[in-house]
C-alpha cells in the first residue's frame, strides 16, 4: 500500500468535490498537496500561499504532529498514514 489518506475539515469539502476524506500517493507534504492540487486546485489554494508557504491559519497534520513543529512541507508521509488539514480556530 502507497498510499496515505486526507482528511478534510467541513469548510473545505466544497473545494474537494464534497469529499470528507481523499487519497494520494505517500511521499512529503509538498508532494501530497501537489497531487491533490491536480484534482482539486482551488483547496490546496486556500491550504498554501500563492509562494508555496502553508497558509497562517491552516494547520496540517501527519498523524497527530503538526508539520510546522517537524519539517513544514518537506515532512515525510509514509504509506498507511494519515494527513488532516485543520482550519486553525480563534475565538474571544
């Protein structure tokens, strides 16, 4: 198996074909969201700036270490795991 699965918060599902979960090849982050980017453009749009940075209120998730504490967009997804894009939440 080479694959890893995306999960996808509720507020993005619209850009992903109304998808909660998606599948892509195992790799790096960067790798990961240039495959759904072929798919899906106008998700990965709202994950990664137009530079190719993560977003400031978007967290992603390998397993349950957020990338930004490992080695952001170059972190290695191994098959079989799990990659979740979560919409950072401020309140007041």
């Amino acid at each position: 198996m080479t694959e890893i699965v995306v999960r996808i918060p509720a507020p993005l599902q619209g850009f992903a074909g109304g998808e909660r979960e998606l599948r892509a090849a195992a790799g790096t982050v960067a790798d990961v969201l240039r495959e759904l980017a072929a798919r899906y453009p106008l998700l990965v749009q709202r994950v990664v700036t137009p530079e190719g940075d993560l977003r400031p209120f978007v967290n992603v998730f390998v397993g349950r270490a957020n990338v930004r504490r490992l080695s952001g967009l170059a972190t290695a997804v191994a098959a079989g795991e799990v990659v979740s894009i979560l919409p950072a939440v401020a309140g007041g």
